[in-house]
C-alpha cells in the first residue's frame, strides 16, 4: 500500500522513483520506533506516505535543493530534511533538533540507510548558530512555531543569498503579515508564498519561501526564552 501511493505521488509530482526502497525502509523503521517512542502522531502508513513523505517530496518542485546544504530546523522524526536528502542525493543535509531522543533515532536510519553524509545534531537552534551560523544555503522547517520564531531560529543559519522555507498551512495570512518586520529585521525578505497539493489527498500546504538578503545582527537569535517572552 505505501508504496503504491509513494510511487504514484512521486510520478504526480514528476519526481524519480529510486528513493522509494529507501523511503519504505525509513517507514518501516519509523513505525517500529513508533511503538516505543512518541515520534509523529501519523501512524497508518498510507497516512505516513502521503503526510509526511510526499508532503515533503512536495517541496522539490518548489526550491532548487541540488548540491545545496540544507539544515532542517525541529526535525522532529525526520521531516522533510531526510525525505528532501533521499530524493535529491547530492544535497547536504543537516537535520536538527533539540530532543536527544529523536537525534538518535534519525542517526539509526541513516546508517541503516547508508546516509554517512547526513549530520545528525542535538541542539537548540539558538545555540547551533553560535558555531554554524550564516553557514547554509537553505534552512527549511515544518515546526509548528509561529514564523516570527522560526525566522529567528533559522535566517541566521542562512547565507546571504540563500533562503529558507517555511512549511505553512493555507490559513496563515495572518502570520506571514504579522513576521513581515522581524523578517526584515533578521535580514530576509519573504520572496515566494506557494501553495501546493500533496498528490493523493485534497489537502494543499503553503511553503514561504524567504530570501536572505544581508547579514543577521549579531544580536539574533536570541535564547529561545527572549524569543517566546518578546518576538520581533
């Protein structure tokens, strides 16, 4: 079943299919550590396949991710940082979380998988800019912070011309107006708002697409506790 509709939501999204065996394991496994874990609340596999895999594989079309590094901030049980790595091989993934939990897990699929060059890192985003910072072309992020937040955690992880994207739901115009100055602040500017329809379901996401256009002060990010008490 999950890889039927991997297969042809890969072909609705004109995507190749060699990722597929290495996407079915990555559920597999999900779903094992599942059992033991609180990993992602999504536990049917069709559901897996459609929510998390081909809403990640989504983003594809929206952004160019070849021989690009990419950190994904709050990567939770991977996601889309490892499905964007598996179906683009030659981007450079980062995935990050703060959980040590989640790190661990992410490290077993990807030595199971054979990923070596995929960098599993437990920090809090804040404290990973310290020594990472504006060193990616692309910092992407499904967490479910509001964008002002994520903005702050992730445009000083990105190089000026470089751009991060924010997976959204349809309803956030409201958000994206009330992030425009601490955007611009943290020196990006929102470039792309794309809605787009996870192939299978009747479902459409929104991907902000914000451009690094200068150097983040140095003041940013702030601890996590600043951040939440007194956004931008």
């Amino acid at each position: 079943m999950m890889e039927t509709i991997l297969r042809e939501g890969l072909t609705a999204l004109g995507l190749e299919q060699s990722s597929v065996p290495s996407l079915l394991r990555y559920g597999a496994l999900l779903e094992e550590k599942n059992k033991v874990m609180n990993l992602t609340a999504i536990k049917e596999a069709d559901e897996v396949a459609r929510l998390h895999f081909l809403d990640s594989a989504a983003l594809l079309n929206l952004l160019d991710f070849r021989n690009k590094t990419v950190v994904d901030v709050g990567t939770g049980a991977g996601f889309p940082g490892l499905p964007i790595r598996l179906l683009e091989p030659s981007a450079h993934v980062t995935l990050l979380d703060s959980l040590g939990k989640r790190i661990v897990f992410l490290q077993e699929v990807c030595t199971d998988l054979g990923l070596s060059d995929v960098e599993c890192v437990h920090a809090r985003a804040e404290e990973f800019a310290v020594s990472r910072r504006e060193s990616f072309d692309t910092a992407v992020s499904r967490a479910v912070a509001s964008l002002s937040v994520l903005a702050e955690l992730c445009l000083p992880l990105v190089k000026t011309g470089g751009t991060f994207l924010a997976m959204k739901s349809v309803d956030s115009d409201d958000e994206l107006s009330a992030a425009e100055h601490a955007i611009s602040v943290l020196g990006g500017r929102i470039s792309a708002v794309k809605d787009y329809s996870i192939p299978g379901t009747d479902i459409v996401h929104r991907a902000v697409l914000v451009e690094k256009v200068k150097l983040t002060p140095k003041a940013y990010p702030r601890s996590y506790a600043k951040i939440k008490k007194d956004p931008l």
